[in-house]
C-alpha cells in the first residue's frame, strides 16, 4: 500500500556491524543468504561445559591508548563499529553541528566483563587492580564513549531493557529526531560475551548445549552471543526508511514472556499502525526466535493473531546466537541488507517445525530471493520490554 507523504521521514544509513559472521558486510549478506551459522563451541564461560557461543573472532580495536574508564570489550566492539560507518560519518559531522548529534546506544551488559576480571584478580581479599574503574560497567558508558570518539555534545544516553534495548535505541532516535532536539542520531547497540549473562541463562535452564533450533519441535534453548550494530538516523527521504515503531511493557513476569502473546502483538501493531502499513504489505518478517520453548510459542501465537496469512519469516538468532542488547540493531541491521539486497535471510534449524504452533512461513534457501519494501523485526525482553521496527525501502 501506498504511505501518505505526510509521513515522518527517518533514513537509516548503512549500517556499522560486527558480530559472529564477521564485520563486513558482504560477508555478513553472504551467510545469512546461503543460512551460514557463527558459532564456535567453547567452555569459556562455562568451565567442562562446552556450549556453542557467537563470539567475535575479527581483530579488535587497541585500547592501549583509551583512558581506563573506556577500556571494555563493548567498547572495541562499538569502536570497530564506528570505523565501519566512517562513510555515513565524515558527510555527516561536515554538515552538523556536534551538538546537534545525538548518541543513543542499547546495552545489557556495558562493561561487567572488566568488573570479572578485576574480581578475579583481585581474589578474595585482595584490592582490585590499579586499572579497574567502576565507570567501565556503568549502563551509560557505552554512549559516553561513541559521543567521545566522535566528538559530539547532542544528547547521549544509553537504554537497557534487556534484549529489547538497541530496538528502543533506534525508536529513541527516531523520537529524538521528530522532536527537533537533533539534526541526526548515531543509534544501536553492543554487548559482549560475559560469564554473568551466560551463567545467567544457564541459571534459568534456557542454554541448549548445541546450535539453536528456533521453532522446532527439538527445541531446546538459546545460544549466547555478541555483537555491536550502529546506524546513522537522520531525517532524510529515501534510501532505507524507519517507517515505523512499536513497544509494549506487558509486564507479565521478570523474565517468561506472556503466553498469548498479547504484549508482542502490541509491539507490531503499533509498529505497522505508526507507518499507515496493512499486514499483508509486509514482505519479511525477522523473528525474536530465541528457540526456547515459551519464546517461540508466544511469538508464533502473536504472529498468526496479527497476520491472516504470515509473512514469509526467519529468526537469524541461529546464525549469530543471542546478542541480547545488541540484537534489535543487529537484526535492522538484517532487515536493512534484506531490502537493499532483495533477499531474505534463511531460517536455520532442524527443518521440524514444531506441529503443535500455529503455522509460519519459515524461509527456506530456495525461497530467499524476492522482491520486497517492508520488513518488520521483533525483539522481545524480559519484563515484558517489548518492540518492534518496521523497516521500509523508499521507492524511486
């Protein structure tokens, strides 16, 4: 359908990604076309429990030279991400003024992998080490330290709603934008491999000690990973737009999500509702398929509940684990190489649907290639901390 022009413009650019598949872009396309996964087995955080993690295996920036309080994996992440981006970045500080930049960057874990290793070091008894600062774990580090390397004064904040968090993050900047309070906003995400968020969701029974299996009737669990994803948003026409928004705090337990999938189909309503775009226009659909039991059982009841007939569907989390904070932007990320690139990318998993959950289209690589506008992405979080984006190719 067509989109009334008095729609709010909101171009994201190409985006700056480094995850398990790497952190170009090409290659990034190439595995999630042909259904490529990232995993490595390790027992880095589990010791004598190997578990398939999405580790970042690229060269990372040196922080030899950063200050202390900057020196955390989340922030070599985002600091390779930025170089990626310098092509969206050097036009942008030429023509706005740094305060008219905004930073707003979504995090879950910021710098607690440091803070684990300086207790370690520290022992029991012992003082934590001279280099330790407690700035390093602090939620807002994160855009304190994109502000910084790029020399900006706009609006800098970071948000943490769990696995929703980079979601939001590019939600806010698209507020940010519409309010007039910035000329264009770097937005996203990052977080990195820790033993609080592995143990964490080993503690809650939810790891499967092998690759993923979203939606199938084998299911068993997530796998864990990291990434850093970053988009310049401006309020420009054309290229790649944020045509729509969704969030919801259902607040149906501190982390099991509500099983009729109320709260998730608020998320796209609203997303879809915010852009003046009917269901059946939405050509891919990036799911949160965590490939827990209850995660997919919620998402694939939101999903029918809102779509008559379901878009054709994928959850990338099988590829690349879970990158918790960082995965709403990652996966815009998909969406956005998904409508430049006029393909999908591939659901990977056993090929059992599970014959219990309403019926998804779940791409096939055979069926990845088409023509497509919108492509929407979910990411849903403990507490109920729901979102969804709706991402729209402007046509020429």
């Amino acid at each position: 359908m067509s989109v009334p022009s008095s729609r709010q413009a909101c171009r994201l650019s190409r985006p700056g990604v480094v995850c398990s598949l790497g952190d170009d872009l090409d290659v990034i396309a190439e595995a999630l076309f042909q259904g490529r996964r990232g995993l490595t087995i390790s027992d880095a955080f589990t010791p004598g429990r190997d578990l398939p993690l999405g580790s970042v295996t690229c060269s990372l920036p040196d922080w030899d030279s950063w200050p202390f309080e900057q020196r955390s994996r989340n922030n070599r992440l985002l600091a390779l991400a930025l170089q990626r981006l310098e092509d969206s970045l050097a036009p942008l500080r030429e023509r706005i003024a740094p305060e008219r930049i905004g930073v707003v960057i979504g995090t879950s874990t910021s710098g607690i992998g440091e803070t684990e290793s300086a207790i370690a070091a520290a022992g029991h008894d012992g003082p934590l080490p001279d280099t330790f600062r407690y700035a390093n774990q602090e939620l807002g580090a994160p855009a304190r330290f994109v502000a910084d390397r790029l020399g900006v004064s706009g609006p800098a904040y970071a948000l943490s709603t769990a696995c929703s968090s980079s979601a939001r993050a590019l939600a806010s900047a698209r507020r940010l934008l519409a309010s007039g309070a910035c000329d264009a906003v770097i937005a996203g995400g990052a977080d990195s491999l820790c033993r609080l968020t592995v143990n964490g969701f080993a503690s809650l029974e939810a790891i499967s000690e092998r690759p993923c299996l979203p939606f199938s009737e084998h299911r068993d669990g997530i796998n864990i990973g990291e990434a850093a994803a970053l988009f310049v948003v401006t309020p420009d026409e054309g290229g790649i737009q944020l045509a729509g928004v969704g969030e919801s705090s259902d607040a149906y337990h501190i982390s099991a999500p509500r099983p009729d999938g109320s709260g998730a189909h608020e998320a796209m309503r609203q997303a879809l509702a915010t852009a003046h775009c009917a269901p059946e226009a939405v050509d891919y659909l990036n799911l949160h398929g965590t490939g827990t039991p209850h995660n997919d059982s919620m998402e694939a009841r939101a999903v029918t509940t809102l779509f008559e007939t379901p878009p054709p569907c994928s959850s990338t989390k099988g590829l690349t684990g879970h990158t918790l904070g960082a995965a709403g932007a990652l996966e815009a990320a998909f969406c956005w190489l998904a409508l430049t690139r006029q393909q999908r990318p591939v659901h990977v998993f056993d090929g059992h649907p599970d014959p219990e959950l309403p019926w998804l289209d779940l791409v096939t690589p055979e069926r990845a290639a088409s023509r497509m506008r919108y492509a929407l992405s979910n990411s849903f979080a403990f507490g109920g901390n729901n979102a969804a984006l709706l991402l729209m190719r402007e046509e020429a």
